[in-house]
C-alpha cells in the first residue's frame, strides 16, 4: 500500500533477486530484511505487472521502503518503493530524461547500470542517485563471464558506483579501495544453500571491512 514516506537513502549493500521464480524466495526476503538488509532490487525480467504485484504483496510492508523496481514502474505510484531502477537499455533511450525526472519529482531514487567507466564518467553529476557496474569480478551466476577489474579511485565520479558481478565477502576491501561506494550481489547469496546465512555473513563481513579501511 501507498504513503506518503519513501526511502532515497544511497545504499552500499544491495540484494539483487534472482532471475527465475523459487517457492523460497519470498522467506529468504523477509529473512534478509530481518537480518538487516536496508536495500533489495527486484529484478524479474521475465515477471508481468499482476504477478511483480503478488510478488510485493508477500514481503511485509513495513520493508516496501527498501526496494527498487527494474520494471513496471507505475507500481510505485501505489505502493511505498524506494525507487526505480533503469537497465542500460532504458537509460538509452530516448525518454529515459522524461522518465528519470518523472520519478525524481516523486521524490523516489533512480538507479541505473553501466558495463563500460566510458560511458558512466561522460554523465552529468547527480544524473542518478546510484549506478552498478559490472561485471567487477568473475560471475558467479553467469558462466564464462569474466571480471574486468574496474577501478574507479581516482576518479571524478558523477554519483556512487556499486560494484556489481562475482562480488563475495572476500572481495569487500578491494572494491572499496578501488573507488566503489559499496556492493551489490546476486549470485553469492542465491547459489548459496542458505541465502539468508549468506548474507548475513556478507553484512558482517562488510560493516567489519568497511569500517576497517575507514579507521586507516
């Protein structure tokens, strides 16, 4: 349901949902909200409007406020979301402009993806509130898909970049060091036998690594 809170807080861990439909999903959702998950992008390509609605009507709403859509954007208008999410395909567009200010005016975040540092140093600065990139690190849920080791420090970034692709707890100290704001993950936490222990771990390993290089 709708209200008039919304959530555009830049986050620096994000759960991304797998591509296809398991009946343990849902419960590991609600297991990472509880465990404190703060951001969660639903991204279900093949999914249609009525089903991404009986998707959302399974996950409580009091965690509404920590999720993106990476489609069907008009839900947000009745329900309390924490923004939209523009595959690089949308971003290309040509009414990808209109759409962004759109849902900035709704005061939701806009988020979008970028495969190549080209194309994500030539934005305007606060085009987005946050962006991923990929692939950082060897795939876990795509196979032969190769890192490219992107490193971003250094550089004049236009907003936060995530990195996104093969990201595991090991990988926390270099993502951060190499100029990344913070992660994102999918196959780590759906490939793992317990998602939500996965992730936990994950959010430990994190909050313990970030805190360390920020002490430095």
């Amino acid at each position: 349901m709708k209200n008039s809170k919304r959530s555009t807080n830049i986050p620096e861990l994000v759960v991304i949902t797998c591509p296809g439909i398991s009946p343990d999903e849902i419960p590991a959702i609600i297991g990472m909200f509880e465990e404190g998950l703060q951001t969660l992008h639903l991204r279900k390509p093949g999914m249609n409007r009525a089903e991404t609605i009986r998707f959302l009507d399974q996950i409580p709403e009091t965690y509404h406020p920590g999720i993106a859509l990476h489609q069907h954007y008009d839900i947000t208008d009745n329900y309390t979301l924490k923004g939209i999410h523009l595959p690089e395909k949308a971003r290309k567009k040509k009414d990808a402009g209109t759409l962004i200010d759109i849902y900035r005016k709704k005061e939701l975040s806009v988020s979008t993806s970028f495969h190549a540092t080209e194309a994500l140093l030539s934005c305007k600065a606060d085009t987005f509130d946050y962006a991923f990139l990929s692939p950082v690190f060897d795939s876990i849920s795509k196979t032969g898909y190769g890192g490219r080791s992107f490193d971003l420090s250094g550089q004049e970034l236009p907003f936060p970049v995530l990195a996104l692709g093969g990201v595991t707890p090991e990988h926390i100290p270099t993502a951060l060091q190499n100029g990344f704001s913070g992660i994102a993950v999918l196959g780590y936490i759906w490939n793992a036998s317990s998602p939500v222990e996965a992730f936990r771990y994950l959010l430990e390993q994190y909050n313990k690594k970030s805190e360390l290089l920020r002490s430095r």
